[in-house]
C-alpha cells in the first residue's frame, strides 16, 4: 500500500532527476535558479529533501507487493 510519505518522496525524488537532467543536458540548474542559487539555504533545504526522499524510495523496492482482486 503506497502512503503518503511514499507519495511526497516520489514527486520529489521526480523533481532531483529532473532538475539533474536539465543540468546534464543544458547545465542549467533549476532548483538553484528558482530558490537564489546552490548555496541559498532554500536551496540547500530542497537539495536536502529530494536526497531523503531518495533514500526512502529505496525502502519501496522493497515493499512486498499486494496482489490486486
């Protein structure tokens, strides 16, 4: 059963690879460019989450899955 933190970490662990791949492809960052640059603690915070929510989705490779009725 997905829960809402499953959910929160899904949108932005979405949000890390995005931005990642806008870094990669036009080496725009744009986390940094909305929130006043790498080093804004706004930033900095989002930087934070999306590496947390990161990590709780390993957790969800290893949820046992409920077969569906």
């Amino acid at each position: 059963m997905t829960t809402v933190w499953d959910t929160i970490a899904l949108v932005l662990t979405i949000v890390g690879a995005i931005n990642w791949g806008s870094i990669g492809l036009f080496g725009f960052d744009i986390v940094a460019a909305i929130f006043g640059g790498q080093l804004s603690l706004l930033s900095r915070i989002i930087f934070t989450l999306v590496g947390i929510a990161g990590l709780w989705c390993i957790t969800l490779l290893f949820k046992e899955k409920v077969p569906k009725k």
